[in-house]
C-alpha cells in the first residue's frame, strides 16, 4: 500500500490529534485516505472545499446514558451511541451494535466505512452507525426486551424514516429491532416502519434482509472469481463466525456448490470437514442461543478446538464474517501459504493494514468489506423502499435485485482499480468509487 502523500498525511495527522485514543477509527480513516492520493490529482476542487477534512468529522455525535433493571431488579447503566456520520447522500444509515467491546472509536470506525459502503450501493442513503456496551449474552429476553426499551427511549428523538434509520449488527437481531421498534412506537404514536430496517416478516420486514449480508458476500466472491475464469464448484470454504453473516454466508456458498469445513465463535473453532451442517448450525444459534462447542456433540467426526484459530484451517476461499482485526499479518500469510486463492469480508476490517498487504502482494482476489458486505445495507434500503410504497415483494424479486447490486458494485470497484492503475486491487477501487460519490454530493450541496 502507497505511503501517504504529505497534504493526506497531514490532514491524517490531525484526525488523529482530534480523536485520540480512537484506535480502530485511526485505523479506518488510514486505508481510505492512503488510497486518495490519485483522487485529489484528478479532482483538485475536493482539496479546495476541504471535502477529505469534512468527510473525516462527523455530522453529528451523541452519546448517552442507558439506564435498566435487571431481572434480580438491580439496576444496570450502559453507555449507548449514535454518530450520525454523513447525510450527503440520503438519510443517516448504519446498524446498532450490542456488544461489551463497543466505546466511541468502534462506532466511530464503522460509521465512517458506513459512508463509503452505502455510497458504493448506489441507493440514496447516507452513514451512520450506533449501539451500547452491553452485553446481551445470558441476559433473559424480559432484560433484553428492557434495555431496548431504555435505549430507544433517549434514541427516537434523533430517528426519523427521513433522517435516521438503524439497523441490526454484532447482538442485535430480529429480537432485538422488534423491541426497539416498539418502543419507538409507543413514544411517537406512529407507526413509521421506515425508521427500522431488519423488522420481521409480517410487521413490515423484508424478505431476504435476514439473509442479504451471507449471500451479497458470496455473490461479491463468485464475481471476483468469474473475472478470473473461476468458480465456487468444489471449493473449500472457511467462515468465521457463527451469527447472522456467517450462517447465511454459508448457505449461499452451499448453493452455489461449494464445500464449507470450518465456522467458529469467540470460543473456539469447529472444523468439520465433511461439511458444516447448516441445519445444526442454525438450530444451536438462531433457535436455542448455544455456544458453537455444542456442534460437537451432534457430530462425532467434528473438532472443536477450544481458543483455535480458524485461519490455520486449509481453504481456498475465506470468509471474515465475525468482527474487527481478525486476520493479522501472520494469519494472512498463512491463508495465503495454504492455498487461498480468495477472501471476502462479510464483516466490517475484519483484516489488520499488515494482513491486506500480504492479500494485496500475493495477488489473490481480496474483496474488502465495504464492497463485499454491502448487501446488507442496501437490502435495507430496499425494505424502506417497500415501506414508502407499503408494498412487499416476493423473495424471488428481492434476491435478484440484491444480486444486480452485488453485481454491479464489483463492477464499479473493479473498473475504478483499473481507472486509477491499480487492476485487481478492489481497496483501492471502493475506496475511491464510493469517496468521488459522497464527494461529488457534497460540493453540490454548499458548505454542509
Ligand atoms: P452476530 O452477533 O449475529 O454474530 C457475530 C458472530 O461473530 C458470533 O459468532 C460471535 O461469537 C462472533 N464474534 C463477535 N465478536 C467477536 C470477537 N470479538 N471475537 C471473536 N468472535 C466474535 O453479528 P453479525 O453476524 O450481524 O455481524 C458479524 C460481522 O458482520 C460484524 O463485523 C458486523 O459489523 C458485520 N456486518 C453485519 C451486517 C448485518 O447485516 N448483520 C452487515 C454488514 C456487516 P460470540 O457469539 O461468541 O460472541
């Protein structure tokens, strides 16, 4: 990867004075900006309007108190945040994340991708991204269902069908928005559906939303080996993870003929190289909430290893789909020494700058998550489409216009790498794609 030039250095210098301690937003803002160089050459007017020093500073940043009482009836207090990072392009738009690792530079980190990832959609949505330091594992639903009541009590006055609309994310699923949602409800008396995304079929949810983040992420693998005249018949997968992403990630490679060996959690590792039992998988965690060692027991031919490192498992295509700084250099080393041919991230900087270098260098077809894991989003986008027109659409319809968008975003990644001399290389070519988007919108809407 290019060093930075000294105008970018600079402006990265202060993004970092400006919000010390915020390691992974430090870290977020690096890549984007490391491959803008060619951009402001290009396109001298974004240096001129300041629109690299804007698009680094949030719209907006609120941070609050979630107070509740738990089932004992002791009361807890949680911190929740919303950071409304840029409304350029549409309304705010990002997930909530309910995990005990979340403080502000991880929202903050994932609100910025937001931007660029929506922007690459082509859909009219802009970025943001939310959530508490909560932990909801072990916690009973009645104490799930009152710690999203509390955090949507202070969160609605900034929501809004046109000004910000949250989704799920790493602890928040359909359990979870259908809480959140009504309590939105009950505060508003209105029955807005477009201000929550990932509602559940029957109450204004849309199909495919469940499982559009898995499957775009595979559509996005199958592009990156058909420019390569290759396929995912026969190959062997590993999918880190075992949440939304990664179940449905799984799925989809399954259709489409691939074999995959190994899926994991923040305990362990499950190899099982028959093939992962997709029903067992979604049996333990969607339906019963258990841990993933529990696979074991139903399969005696599985190894779990306890504190494993899936990236030492073989595989020719991998797929991030468990959270931040996953891969580091060594990992990627080892993936790539072991045969992987392709990586695409179902969630969000899954790999360290050392572990994209050794992608990038070796020559395989990495697909980073902002392009890979769009699909999400804009299936979101498209259950607010079908609120706006109170219409639902058949599963059939949804997936084929998620697949167009897939499509067409490893197209356009694809040819801005080539654009600006850099053929093959999809960091460069997000970045930019979605950067020249949000920027474009932004000088056309004055000093915002
Ligand atoms: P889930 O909560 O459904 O699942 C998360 C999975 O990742 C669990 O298996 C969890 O294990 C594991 N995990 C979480 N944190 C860690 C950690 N610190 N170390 C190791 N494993 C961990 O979340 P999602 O599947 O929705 O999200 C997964 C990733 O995909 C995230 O990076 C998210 O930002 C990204 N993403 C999600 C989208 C969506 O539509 N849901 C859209 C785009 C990106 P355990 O249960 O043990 O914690």
């Amino acid at each position: 990867m290019s060093v930075l030039p000294e105008a970018i250095e600079t402006i990265f210098q202060q993004v970092k004075a400006r919000n010390p301690g915020e390691d992974e937003f430090h870290q977020a803002v690096k890549e984007v900006l490391e491959s803008l160089g060619p951009v402001l050459v290009k396109y001298p007017e974004f240096s001129d309007h300041k629109i690299i020093e804007r698009i680094c500073e949030p719209e907006r940043q609120i941070i609050f108190r979630v107070p509740w009482q738990d089932d004992r009836g002791e009361v807890q207090i949680n911190r929740g945040f919303r950071v409304e990072f840029n409304s350029a392009l549409g309304p705010y738009k990002g997930g909530l994340r309910f995990h005990p690792s979340v403080y502000l530079g991880i929202i903050k980190f994932l609100g910025f991708e937001q931007v660029f990832k929506n922007a690459l959609t082509g859909m009219p949505i802009g970025g943001a991204k939310g959530g508490a330091d909560f932990d909801p594992k072990g916690r009973s639903d009645a104490e799930i269902m009152r710690f999203c009541q509390s955090f949507m009590t202070e969160l609605h006055r900034h929501l809004g069908e046109y000004t910000d609309v949250p989704a799920g994310d790493i602890g928040v699923g359909g359990r979870e928005i259908g809480y959140l949602f009504g309590q939105y409800k009950r505060l508003t008396n209105r029955y807005e559906s477009g201000v929550l995304t990932g509602k559940g079929i029957g109450w204004g949810g849309a199909l495919v939303r469940k499982e559009a983040t898995g499957y775009g992420a595979v559509y996005f693998v199958r592009e990156m080996l058909r420019v390569r005249n290759d396929s995912l018949e026969g190959k062997t997968c590993v999918v880190s993870g075992a949440g939304n992403v990664a179940i449905y990630t799984i799925e989809k490679l399954l259709e489409m003929g691939a074999k995959v060996i190994a899926c994991s959690d923040s305990q362990g590792v499950i190899v099982h190289e028959q093939g992962v039992d997709l029903a067992l998988l979604k049996q333990l965690k969607e339906e019963e909430r258990r841990r993933i060692e529990d696979y074991a027991l139903h399969h005696k031919d599985a190894r779990y290893l306890p504190g494993g490192n899936i990236w030492d498992v073989p595989c020719q295509v991998a797929m991030p789909s468990a959270t931040q700084n996953e891969i580091n250099g060594r990992d990627a080393r080892k993936l790539v020494r072991n045969g992987c041919i392709a990586v695409a991230e179902g969630a969000n900087m899954p790999t360290t700058p050392d572990g994209i270098r050794v992608f990038i260098e070796a020559g395989i077809a990495y697909g980073p998550g902002k392009a890979a894991n769009a699909g999400g989003v804009a299936t979101s986008a498209l259950e607010m489409q079908q609120n706006a027109s109170r219409d639902s659409w058949t599963f059939e319809f949804t997936e084929q216009k998620l697949d167009d968008i897939m499509t067409g975003i490893h197209a356009a990644t694809w040819e801005t790498a080539e654009e600006f001399g850099a053929p093959g290389n999809y960091v460069i070519g997000a970045n930019i794609t979605g950067f020249i988007r949000v920027a474009n919108a932004m000088l056309a809407l004055g000093l915002i």
